[in-house]
C-alpha cells in the first residue's frame, strides 16, 4: 500500500484511458497552478511542475482508492513537485523571480502590501507556505488542507497558526483566519 | 482586510492568466503518455536486469577489492627489499666470500711470498707486516701488523690457515671475532681464542708507520703440531681478496 499526499491508493485493476484521464485531470490543472504559482512564485515554474504531476498522477492514478480524494491527492502531488523544484533550483538554475514590486499605478499602496505579504509568505518553510497558500489562496477547508499536508488536522491547524503569527504578528490569529 | 482577503489579492494581483491553460496542459500530457509509456515499460523491463547488474557490478567491484589487495600485498613482498633485520651486514658480506686459501699436501714447498718495496706482505690498500713469536704450552704465538690505508672506510677480515694440516690460526684480543674456539693463558691473563680477525678502518689506531696508513697491531697463534707454511686472506670491503703467505716461522 502507499501512500500518497496522505491519501491510501490500492492496486486496482485495469488502467485508465488516456481520453478519461484527460478528463479526469482537467479540473485539476487551475488549482494545481494557483498552488504551484503561490509556493514558486514563477509562473513557467508553477505550469512545468504541474504537467510534471500530471504525469505522476497517469501513472498512479489507477491505484487510487476513493476517487473523491482525487483533489486533495493530485495537489499533494504538485506540492511535491513543488519541494522538489525548490531543491533543485541551486543544480538547474531556476529562477523564481517574481518581481516583487508591480508597477501598478493605479493602486501603489496596495501593490506595496501585497509585494510585502508575498515576501514573508516566501519565507515560510515549504510546509508551512503550503498550508498558508492551501488555506488562505485556494481555500481549502482544514480537513482537506492537512490531507494534502500529509499531517493530522490538529497539527496542520497548528501548523497554521503559527505561520499566521509570523504573517500578522499585529493581529489576533482568529482576526486573520476570518 | 482579511488575511484571506490579503493574500488573494497578493497573489492574484500577479498571477498570470490561467485562460487556456487547463486544455494546454491537458493536451500536452495526453500527446507524450503513450511515449511515457513506453519509457515506463521500458524501465520497468529493465528494472530487474538493471538491479542484476547492479548487484553484479557490486560483487566484481568488491572481488577485485579482495583480489587486486591481495595482488598488490603479494607485488610488495616480491619486489620489497628484505628487511633491515635480514640485510647482510658488511661482515656478513665479507664472511661469504669463500676462502681461497691453497691447501698442500705433505712434501709440497711453502709458496712464500716476497716482500714487497716497503718490507711488507701483500698491496695496498691493506698490507701485512711480520712480527715477532712467542711459545707456550698451547703452540706459538705471533704478533704482527696490519697497515691500512688512512682513507679506507670499511672493514678489513683477515683469516689465516696452516696451509699443509687445514688448522685454522686463531686470533686474540679486541679485534678477534667470531666463535671462541679454545681459551689460553698468555702473558698470565687468560684469553679467548677465536677464528677471525675484523679492523674497522673508521676507528683506527693511533700508532702508524706513516703519513696515509694505519698499523695495526695483532696476536695470532697455532696450535703445537702444525706446519710453519701459514696463508693469510684479507678481505676488504670495496677491495678484492688478498692472498699472501709469509716467510715460515720456525716452530
């Protein structure tokens, strides 16, 4: 048995077809890039590792036992994708250079904080920026968040928390999870 | 503002649009899955033989390891000089050379051998001098010399042989070696006897005929019985064998 972004895939019989596979993995792709953009913060990044992904889910998507997880499993996947580009950036040179300021004219202040909260997201640990960006930018309830987190609920919303407190050190952390 | 609300607008503010993307990617994976899986199937065929090969790999290079160590320890000793302890020592080396000493049968004439220019027996860079007997119970006693040359650096070993019996002469004092072969009283004090005599050129004697040369004095002796026709050899470090007979002395 193995386990894959905390969901339990078994070994199932036949395979499926690349046309439903197609299907299946459509829906995915958006999420898996909002995921992939916000921990790499480099767009052509962020679409490499989910078509990376999607070629990991092909070839374990046949053993997964409860299709309802498919979400959840297939953003775990990205995520691991998403470590793994990470490591590697020192060997292949990949620039995750987003610039931080935006010239946005029409709203200079906003685009200041927003350049600001996306530099301190940045320096989250992969775990914690995982959970921050699954709960707070694809708004993943916590159940869902901790099984893509591969971790407990109650450690993924400490998890949370804490990262939070490193975000908004200002602001109680139930003010900022509203 | 929320916090939820903030990093939706962080992060949305520059994201790229998605428009296209899904069937982009949809499209593209769907194009190269049955490549992949063909590489797949390929991998997953060569698995096995990979792992075989691996371990195989593993195994030879752990068997010339053993074998290549074994090989070079074996190289080693072959080509290694011998021990230090087991080097010839330069008396060893001079021990080995034979004796070439004549050996006469009874009637046969003492091949006697002149003195050279300076009144001495053999050539440089070691010469014999002739000295003085004495007799005792034992046999007889002599006390020549053995001139060096100042500049030797070695170690002289004289051996010295009745020629008509084969009795070997015996030597006494500091400069004898070799096994004590019999004990005496002479002048008084009991001495060892022994087969050879060894000068070490690099702590010569003080007392010298003249400038160049070092004189050694000596006490050889004969055991009563013997012949007067005594062959001398000398064997010098860095020098050929040196064979002279000294005119006889009278018993």
């Amino acid at each position: 048995m193995e386990q894959v972004a905390g969901v339990k895939v078994l070994e199932m019989p036949g395979a499926v077809s690349e046309h439903d596979f197609g299907d299946l993995l459509r829906p995915l792709i958006e999420p898996g890039f909002r995921l992939a953009f916000a921990m790499l913060r480099d767009p052509q990044a962020a679409e490499d590792v989910v078509q990376e992904a999607s070629f990991t889910a092909w070839r374990k998507v046949a053993r997964l036992n409860d299709p309802s997880r498919l979400r959840a499993w297939f953003l775990g996947v990205v995520a691991n994708k998403c470590r793994n580009a990470r490591r590697g950036k020192w060997k292949v040179g990949v620039t995750l250079g987003l610039p931080d300021e935006l010239s946005v004219v029409s709203n200079e202040e906003r685009s200041m904080q927003g350049a600001d909260l996306r530099r301190a997201v940045a320096r989250l640990d992969h775990d914690d920026r995982l959970v921050v960006v699954l709960y707070f930018y694809l708004d993943m309830p916590l159940d869902e968040v901790a099984l893509i987190a591969g971790s407990s609920v109650a450690a993924t919303r400490a998890r949370l928390y804490r990262s939070v407190r490193r975000l908004r050190p200002d602001v109680a952390v139930q003010e900022a999870l509203k | 503002m929320s916090l939820r609300t903030d990093v939706h607008t962080a992060f949305d503010e520059v994201a790229p649009s998605t428009f296209g993307m899904p069937d982009r990617v949809v499209r593209t994976v769907v194009a190269e899955l049955p490549e992949r899986r063909r590489k797949e199937r390929w991998f997953v065929r060569l698995r096995a033989p990979l792992s075989l090969v691996a371990v195989l790999l593993l195994l030879s290079i752990a068997v010339g390891v053993l074998v290549g160590g074994r090989v070079a320890r074996d190289w080693n000793a072959f080509t290694r000089p011998a021990p230090a302890g087991y080097q010839p020592t330069e008396l060893e080396r001079l021990e080995a050379r034979p004796l070439v000493l004549p050996s006469l049968k009874a009637g046969d004439t003492c091949p006697e051998t002149p003195l050279n220019q300076y009144g001495l027996y053999g050539y440089w860079p070691v010469l014999g001098a002739p000295g003085s007997a004495v007799s005792s119970a034992w046999g007889t006693y002599w006390y020549p010399a053995v001139v060096t040359d100042s500049r030797l650096t070695g170690l002289v070993l004289v051996r010295a042989r009745d020629l008509q019996s084969g009795q070997p002469v015996i030597f006494v004092g500091n400069s004898a070696t070799g096994p004590v072969v019999g004990t005496d009283t002479l002048n008084g004090v009991l001495i060892q006897q022994r087969r050879d005599l060894v000068l070490d050129t690099r702590h010569p004697p003080l007392n010298t005929l003249g400038p160049g040369s070092y004189t050694w004095g000596i006490t050889a002796g004969r055991a009563k019985g013997g012949s007067a026709c005594i062959g001398w050899q000398i064997d010098t470090t860095g020098y050929p064998t040196e064979v002279f007979v000294p005119r006889q002395i009278p018993t």
